[in-house]
C-alpha cells in the first residue's frame, strides 16, 4: 500500500472513533465531511426521485402506465368498411417489424347484442346513468396483459371453456344482484347461491359460486343462457369503463355458430371428444302413470318443441333438418323436477313410466383450438357458402382450421405499450403517419383515441412544467453543491496546511499530498453514498404508505388508473451517477483549493509550516 494512500486513511478513520488520543483541532473534519455530504446526496436523490415518482404516477393517472409492458397508447383503427377494415394480424406482424420498442394488442368489442345480461323492458341488472356506458366487454387474446391483469391469475393457454375476467369495482357499482335473481328465478338448469344477510359486494352475494349467466343468441339452437367461470380482477387497466373481457376463440366461436346453420356447437362443452348428443324428438311413456297435461305443456316451452298427443311425441316443428334440435344437458335439465326419467340414450336400462325414450338423437360437432390459438372446426358442418368463405378444407367431420378473420374483419381498436417511456411521443408521432399496407392512398393505419389525446396533452403539459423545474432546481442544487463543498473541503485543508508542509519537508512530493486528500474526499464520498441511500428509505417508506391510504379513498380508486404505490422510487444507476457527480465536483474544489495553497506558498514547506 502507498505511503500517502496509508496516512490518507489512518487520518480519514480517526474522525469516525469515539476514544482515541491526538488530532488536534479539526480533528472531526472528515466526519462532518461525510455527514454534510450524505445530506446533498440525499438532497439530489429527493429531488430526481419526487421528479421520477411524481411524472410515474401522472402517467399512471393519465394514460395508465402498466409494469412489464410500458406506457400504453390507445390507437383506433381507421376504418372504411371496404379498404380499411381493421387491425388484422398481417397489421400486426407489420407493425411489430417497423416497432421493435412496442408490444401491439388489438381488440374488438363485444356488443351487448352479442352477449348480455338477463333483462326486461322494465328490469334490468346493469345499472347505469345517462352518462355512463351499458354492459360491454373486450374480445382479448390469452397473452394479453389486460387479460393476465397485475395478478396474472387467468391462463395463458388459448381454450373454448367460457371464462371471462370481470372488473370488480364495475361490479361492485353497477351489478343489481335482487334484478340478477328475479330475472333468471325459474330458468331451467340455473341455480343462483343463496342470498346472503348482508352483502357487500355481488361476488359475495348471487355471484358466489363464480358463475354468470349471459344471454347469447349466436345460433338458433343454443341455450339462452351461457354460464362464464369469473376470473375477478380489482379493476381493468383501460382509460374506459370495461365491464369485462371475453377470450378471442371464444367469441370466434360464438360468432362462428351464428353464421352456420349446422353446426352443433354446445359451448359448455365445445371441444368435448366425443361431443355432446343432440336431440330431436322424445317419446312419452306413461300408459301406466299418466303425465299431467301442463307439465308436459311446460316441458315444450322449455324445450320450445311442440307436442303432438296423438303421437305422444314431442319435437320441433319440422324433422327435415337439424333446426331446433336440443343439447342432452339442456333436455336433462328441463325434466328436471317434473317426476319424468329420460332414458338414456344408449338404453342401457329400462326406465320406470312416466319416463321419454329418446326418438332421434344425432352427434354434435367438436370445436377444437390448436397450440396457435387458431379455431378449428369440422367442414361438414358449415354451409357450403360458409365453407369456402373461411377456407375450410377439410373433409368429412374432419377438424380443419379456420380463418375467421374473413368472418369477422380485423379489430376495431389496438393498444400499443412502449416499454420505453422516454420515447413515448417520438413513438406516438410515429404511429399516427403510419400507412395501411392495404390501402392504395396510404391513408394512415391508426387515429389516436379521443380520449387518450386528452389525457396525453395533459401529461405532456406536466411533464414540461417538471422539465422545467428540474433545471431550475439543478442549477441551484450545483451552487450549493459548489459553495458547500469549497468551504467544507477548505476548511480541512486549511487546518492541516502545517501537516502538509511537514510531509512536504520529509521529501512527500506535492502529487503525494494531492492523492492523499483526494483519496481522503473519495473515502467521505464512500460513506456519504451508503448513507444517503438508507437515510433515503426513509422518507420512501413514508410516502409510500401516504400513497397508498390516497389511492385507497373509493373516489380515487374507481377514476385513476394507479399500478404501483412507488411515488419516491431508488434506482442503483441514479444514485451512481449522482455519486459520481458529487465526487467530480468535490474533487475540482479540492484541486483548486490545494493548487492556490501552492502557488500562494511558493510550494515551499517552510511557508506552510509557518
């Protein structure tokens, strides 16, 4: 070790002991160096954190900052209906390739035509005001963040299971549970949770089993009421009120089965091998215990199935096609309760009377998904028309994928997440002059949301304004840096100047001493960094709970779109560079203050001394 490097520290060390002997005046120096120093670390650290946390949080406020995946841009396709018909996956292989720094997600809405909640003309269970918007969701893919949401509880593995993931805090505002109840009371095959003493919430009233039932008339024989597994998340990250969000394939499916007259598709069980038995007519024997006519008349409404008593069968209007047969499950279900057995249909067994034989049953089709997300589904069963239109080539009940796009267009609306913040207007610019490769004018691929606009000229004022503060607050932060630091280092320098001239006349040479304070300055800066960083926690776990009982107020928590409760965040990259800086600066001072000291003396130890 260096002679100058070894008394640099011996006499740095002393200032920090509490029972040692010498060191005369100023014998604390380095002591009151480190401390001074720690609180200007601090002080910056303060500064660029609040500046940090503060812009975070105002974007997590406006445009709804989501971890992992960046800030989000809301982007709205620009449709014509004929060129322009959408965000198409061609569109998004496109865009991925021009923008390496975004993830792009597109999505669709489902319509409240499409999928809804049980209602009337005079009831309904989705409470709203004038202002407000009717039950609507969004068609996702399984890797799409909003669908994973901040838990990331729901599976990423494309499947035909009806499941949705629903936002709690619409729920919570809008969801009547008495309407939910009244409305499906008698419906065959729908069993609610009984009702609590006290709810709080409709996931722990008539939501309890985790079931919503959703009125979906896509085909002319599927059920009325689909029931969805609930996936509850607090809220969905969007800047709108989105009520929940339905998986792709599914709605592909729904779709799909709304457009094929054939296809029987039972969704509870979709992708079933083998698939669910349909029926098209039943049966009645009762010769020996006769069936009262109304439960019989209400089988048939159930069934929405007609009864012929001379022939005591009962089956749609016309057997010449597959419209109006049943699923199993559903007949099952509305002869429940009514006293009569249903034979099964592989008569394995005689059945006691009253009790339907099965007339004629016929298999259902299986709709299958492919590791790609991609729908298949068996040619033989869409229509001619249908079958060409979607590329379906398989033959038989073969399973073929399908290119639904052709059935349904491209998606309405995308969001892009730049995982990059600091580029986000760059990207945006971008964006907003990108063409469509399918249009011959070039029009531009996306418009910006209206309100996301908004709510980015907003955040683009703030970010300004601290922009501005920032080099404000810098320039003052440097002065006090530089009078702070001269007078401290001054200080010790001054009240050692004899020492210097001691070790001068001992044949140090000057370079020596020089190395020698600045290894000094270097060893406080040291210290003054670790400290900084764990008086720093303080004030950060300080704000943090004051955060987070803010965001926890139920006003705030419904409006603002808050993902992490960090308003004071610690980089280690930060407090480097600002560690760093302090050192440059401090060691300037010291140059300066040590090369004035020499040339005031002459460089001679004897003027030193004096």
């Amino acid at each position: 070790m260096p002679t100058w490097l070894y008394l640099a520290w011996i006499e740095w060390f002393r200032s920090f002991t509490i029972h040692r002997t010498g060191g005369g005046q100023g014998k604390r120096d380095f002591f009151w160096l480190s401390a001074l120093l720690s609180l200007t670390i601090l002080l910056a650290l303060l500064l660029l954190g609040t500046k940090q946390g503060v812009l975070r949080r105002f974007m997590d406020v406006s445009l709804g900052y989501l971890p992992n995946y960046g800030v989000p841009i809301w982007l709205v396709a620009n449709t014509d209906g004929y060129t322009n018909v959408g965000v198409t996956k061609q569109h998004k292989q496109i865009v991925t390739q021009a923008f390496p720094e975004i993830t792009l997600y597109p999505y669709r809405e489902v319509l409240p035509s499409e999928l809804k909640l049980p209602s009337t003309n005079t009831q309904t269970v989705w409470k709203i005001k004038s202002h407000e918007r009717e039950f609507t969701g969004w068609v996702v893919d399984p890797i799409d963040p909003l669908w994973q949401g901040l838990q990331g509880q729901a599976s990423t593995t494309p499947s035909l299971q009806l499941t949705i993931v629903a936002s709690e805090q619409a729920f919570a505002e809008h969801f009547q549970c008495d309407a939910y109840r009244a409305l499906l009371a008698g419906k065959p095959g729908i069993t609610l949770p009984p009702p609590t003493a006290q709810p709080t919430t409709p996931q722990a009233d008539c939501l309890a089993n985790g079931i919503l039932w959703l009125q979906a008339r896509p085909g002319t024989r599927l059920p009325t009421f689909l029931p969805f597994h609930i996936i509850w998340q607090p809220r969905i990250l969007t800047m709108g009120t989105v009520a929940y969000l339905l998986p792709r394939v599914v709605y592909q499916a729904l779709r799909l089965a709304k457009n094929s007259t054939n296809l029987l598709y039972y969704p509870q069980a979709a992708d079933q091998d083998p698939p669910i038995t349909w029926i098209k007519s039943l049966l009645l024997w009762d010769d020996t215990n006769p069936v009262a006519p109304s439960v019989i008349q209400n089988i048939a409404a159930c069934l929405d199935w007609q009864w012929h008593p001379n022939r005591k069968q009962m089956s749609f209007k016309s057997l010449d096609n597959h419209k109006g047969a049943v699923p199993l499950p559903k007949v099952q279900a509305c002869l429940t309760n009514t006293g009569i057995a249903l034979e099964s249909p592989q008569k394995t067994s005689p059945a006691t009377e009253p009790y339907f034989a099965i007339g004629e049953q016929i298999a259902g089709d299986r709709l299958y998904v492919d590791s790609q997300g991609i729908l298949n589904a068996p040619c033989n069963a869409l229509d001619m028309r249908l079958r060409q239109y979607l590329a379906c080539t398989a033959h038989d009940s073969a399973l073929s994928p399908l290119n639904m796009e052709k059935l349904m267009s491209g998606d309405e609306f995308a969001i892009a997440y730049v995982r990059d913040p600091t580029l986000l207007f760059s990207i945006l610019e971008r964006l907003k002059h990108f063409p469509n490769p399918d249009d011959k004018e070039q029009r531009p691929l996306f418009n910006v949301h209206a309100i996301y606009e908004d709510a980015l000229t907003r955040f683009g004022f703030m970010a300004e304004i601290i922009q501005k503060l920032k080099s404000v607050y810098g320039s003052f932060f440097l002065i006090f840096l530089g009078i702070l630091s001269f007078v401290q280092i001054n200080l010790v320098i001054g009240r050692r100047r004899k020492q210097y001239g001691l070790l001068a006349a001992k044949g140090f040479s000057w370079i020596s001493i020089q190395l020698m304070v600045a290894a000094q300055i270097t060893f406080s800066i040291i210290c003054a960094s670790i400290v900084s960083y764990v008086l720093f926690l303080i004030p950060q776990w300080w704000l943090h709970n004051i955060l987070k009982e803010l965001i926890n107020h139920g006003e705030y928590q419904k409006r603002l779109l808050i993902s992490q409760l960090e308003l004071l965040p610690w980089s280690v990259l930060t407090h480097i560079e600002v560690t760093i800086f302090v050192l440059v600066v401090c060691m300037l001072v010291g140059v300066i203050i040590l090369y004035y000291l020499r040339f005031r003396h002459k460089g001679q130890p004897a003027y030193l001394i004096a």
